[in-house]
C-alpha cells in the first residue's frame, strides 16, 4: 500500500471539504440578504385598480351598438366646432 498516494488523498479531501463549507456559508449568508420590496398603501391601491381595469371588457360594447346604429341610419352627427377645437389644440400642444 502507498501512503503517499493516502496523503495526497487526504489533502484532496481536505481541501475539497474546506471549499464546500466556505459556498455553503456564502450561501446562507446571500440567502439572509435578498432584496425585498414593499409596496405604499397608495401603490397597492393603484396596483388592485389596474390588475381590476385588466379584467374588465376593453372596449364599451353599448357605445359601439349605438354609434353602428347611427351611422347605418345617417344619424351621426358630428360637432364640427368641437372638432376643428381639437384638431387646433392638438397643433397648438405641438408648439
């Protein structure tokens, strides 16, 4: 039997054992460190809204009925003040 050859397994042994000991401290210690992040009350509510405003239809279905039902009758009707309104103040917000 080589001694030797037991030493230099021993040392191996040794080494490898030191090494996994050192990870498995940083590994506790990373583990005790993580980020965290706690939302305001405000946050929260803003957040229940948006997850509610998801859930809901996106687009009113009603209003869509009535404005195909006026424009197959030639009942639409469209403020022309209150649109060349708009379109001025879009360009004017340009400026």
């Amino acid at each position: 039997m080589d001694i030797n050859a037991i030493n230099r397994a021993q040392k191996v042994y040794n080494i490898y054992n030191n090494q996994n000991s050192r990870n498995g401290a940083r590994a506790s210690r990373s583990q005790e460190n993580k980020d965290s992040i706690s939302l305001s009350e405000a946050g929260e509510e803003y957040s229940l809204a948006l997850k509610s405003i998801r859930k809901g239809p996106d687009v009113n279905e009603s209003k869509i009925e009535e404005l195909k039902d006026k424009v197959q009758n030639n009942t639409y009707y469209v403020e022309t003040d209150k649109l060349a309104d708009k379109i001025l103040g879009s360009f004017n917000k340009g400026i």
